[in-house]
C-alpha cells in the first residue's frame, strides 16, 4: 500500500479467491499449451492452518482448478507428507510442505509410469552434497563470517521464540524473547532526533528463531530478524491502537503472525467473546463493528486515551507496509528508516551486555482469558 492506504498491488488476492483462482488456471494452461506433461505448483499459501483464508490456501486452489498434479507448499510451517485432494476432474492432486527450519526435506518421485509420489526425508536419511552449491555456500559464509561472529550479549537462559517441538510460541502468547524486541524498539526510538516513543510493537510472525541460553552474536540476531524491515515512529491516536489490538487478536487462541507484542503498553484478551473485526477484500483491517475482545488497555500504566497522540515505534512492514493486513488510520510517521530491525536488537543487546533475569518468563504486558 502507499501513504494513503492504497493498494499498489494486490496479488489477485479477494475474499472468495475467484482472481486468485483464475490466476493460477491461466498459467497451467499456458503450460499445458506449451507441452508441459506435468504442472508442479510451487507456492506460499499454506493448508488452512492457524486461521489462514481458506480461499488462500493451498486445498482451495487444488480442488478448484483442473491440471496440477503436484503442489509443493510452504508458509504455514506444517508437516505435510502427502495431502491427497480431487481437482475439478477428480483427479488426484499431491499437497506437500517440509515444516520449518529444515527439519525435512522434500523429495517428489515421477515413476516411470507416471505416478507421482512425494516424501519428506530427516537430515539423518540424506548423505552427499552437492560440490557447487556446497562451495557457494562457503563462499558466502566466509564473505561474512567474522561479522556473524561478533559477540553481542551474554544470556544464562535461552529466548524462545519456539516450544521444544518447533511449535511457535509467540504467535498467540507473550515470552521473553518477544519483550526484549519491543524494549529494543523503546530504546532504539529513544536515540533519533524525534525521541523516545511512548509504545512499541512487533508482530509475532516477524520473530524468526529462539536464542540459545550463552553468547549471543549477531549471527543469532539475524536468525531471530532475517528481513530488511526498517524501523519507524509514527504517531496515532489511541482509538487506532485499540483497533490495531483488535485486529492482532482476532485469531486467538489460534496462532497468528498478525498477533502483536507491545512494549510500554499493556493489555488483555477475552476470547470467549467472537472476533468483530471487519475485513476488506484483500483480508485488511477496515473496522470493528461489535463487542471488543482486547480490554484493560494501560499505557506506561495510565489507561489508553482513545483520543490522545501517542508516538508508537515499529517496523516499516507492520506499521507502513500494511504488513499482515494492518492499517493505522489517522497517522503521521515522524520518524522514517532510521535502522534496521535487527540493528535496533542488536544495539539493545550491546547496551545490556548481560540479558536480565526479567527476560526469562512473561511479564504479563498481555493477559489471555
């Protein structure tokens, strides 16, 4: 989206997934035109897990298009061995996804009779490399070898992004690890000309990784914030706080990347209460129209003035981008690309030279009932 709240492009993406849809049948049939055999979708949609559109999914496209035999899937981090779907002309249709992290890799068969088959193999069951990748790889990792070594921090504890099953926690739940981020925004906001901003947040699908109990280099830190996400301050009234709020929880319990963790701000979730958020066509935030879930809204422990300005420091992807599908009406950035993400959790940790004990469980800044 630009400045105004725009879209520049939109991916074919609509609420039914007609555009979409019709996409993805136009480019199998200019392959097939073009003698292609077999039609491989490879894609970034996901199976339908943790509130995921269902008209964005990879199942949806499947069964509703004719000619792909195979779809090799990502985004939603699943474990997908063989997900086995009819299309339009009952034919079968193969769903696979490796998971995260290279737990697995994917491997699909075409036999000599031409059937497809797909498996997911553990690092335990492939041997050999490739010795031109392997020697490119090398080549990068000496390229910045010494930079990812350097020593950031000191941690007696890890920083968990993740449970010990790869289950990401901070989707739908407070850690530690999210609460530093956001006191490095505070303090990262607190050194640019404009000064310090009263609220930070950061979207829980923009932490990528947990950081392991010892030194920390930076190495760590882009594993925790690989993206070229910039830093920024905008101001906005309190009223498009609660309805950013809102909006990063209306999944929950279900995880989300969507879902915000805050610093300086604290607040709870009833999620007994259904979702009232309204979306647009592209799955973006235009309204609450309903009871409210997130309740108890303290800012730097004074209750959260619908109608006050507050300066609220974040990522460029959540706050400018319309990253996750926010939208902050009524705003002003006053503070723009002033650092990268994972500079702002570096120059914190630099800072602390020690990570504090507090950092070690939640501080109940989000209250989920």
């Amino acid at each position: 989206m630009d400045d105004e709240g725009n879209f520049i492009y939109d991916l074919c993406g609509d609420v039914k997934g007609e555009r979409l849809v019709q996409a993805v049948q136009n480019a199998v049939d200019e392959a097939r035109r073009n003698g292609a055999d077999y039609v491989i979708l490879v894609a970034h949609l996901g199976e339908n897990k943790d509130g995921l559109i269902k008209e964005w999914g990879a199942p949806f496209i499947a069964e509703n298009t004719r000619g792909i035999n195979a779809v090799i899937d990502a985004h939603s981090h699943e474990v997908t061995p063989a997900l086995k779907l009819k299309n339009l002309d009952g034919q079968e249709v193969i769903i696979t996804q490796t998971g995260t992290k290279l737990i697995y890799l994917g491997k699909l068969v075409i036999n000599t009779k031409g059937k497809l088959t797909t498996q997911l193999l553990s690092k335990n069951e492939i041997s050999g490399r490739n010795e031109h990748v392997t020697n490119f790889i090398n080549e990068l990792k000496a390229r910045y070898e010494e930079t990812l070594k350097n020593k950031i921090a000191y941690v007696s504890f890890d920083l968990r992004a993740t449970d010990d099953q790869n289950n990401w926690l901070i989707r739908n739940a407070e850690t530690g690890l999210c609460n530093l981020i956001t006191d490095a925004f505070l303090n990262s906001a607190a050194e640019t000309p404009t000064g310090k901003a009263d609220i930070a947040i950061c979207n829980g699908g923009g932490i990528r990784a947990n950081i392991k109990a010892g030194e920390i280099n930076f190495g760590d830190v882009l594993d925790v914030a690989p993206f070229s996400n910039l830093m920024c301050i905008i101001e906005m009234p309190g009223q498009t706080i609660l309805d950013a709020l809102e909006f990063g929880a209306k999944l929950l319990p279900v995880k989300s990347g969507a879902f915000l963790h805050t610093a300086g701000l604290t607040y709870k979730v009833n999620t007994s209460i259904p979702t009232s958020v309204i979306f647009g066509e592209h799955g973006e935030f235009l309204g609450v129209k309903g009871e409210r879930r997130v309740y108890d809204v303290f800012v730097n422990g004074e209750k959260l003035d619908p109608e006050k300005i507050y300066k609220v420091a974040g990522t460029d992807y959540t706050l400018r981008a319309g990253g996750d599908g926010y939208r902050f009406n009524n705003s002003k950035v006053i503070e723009d690309a002033y650092m990268l993400y994972a500079e702002a959790i570096s120059h914190y940790l630099k800072k602390l030279q020690v990570v504090p004990e507090k950092y070690n469980t939640p501080e109940n800044r989000i209250i989920i009932k």
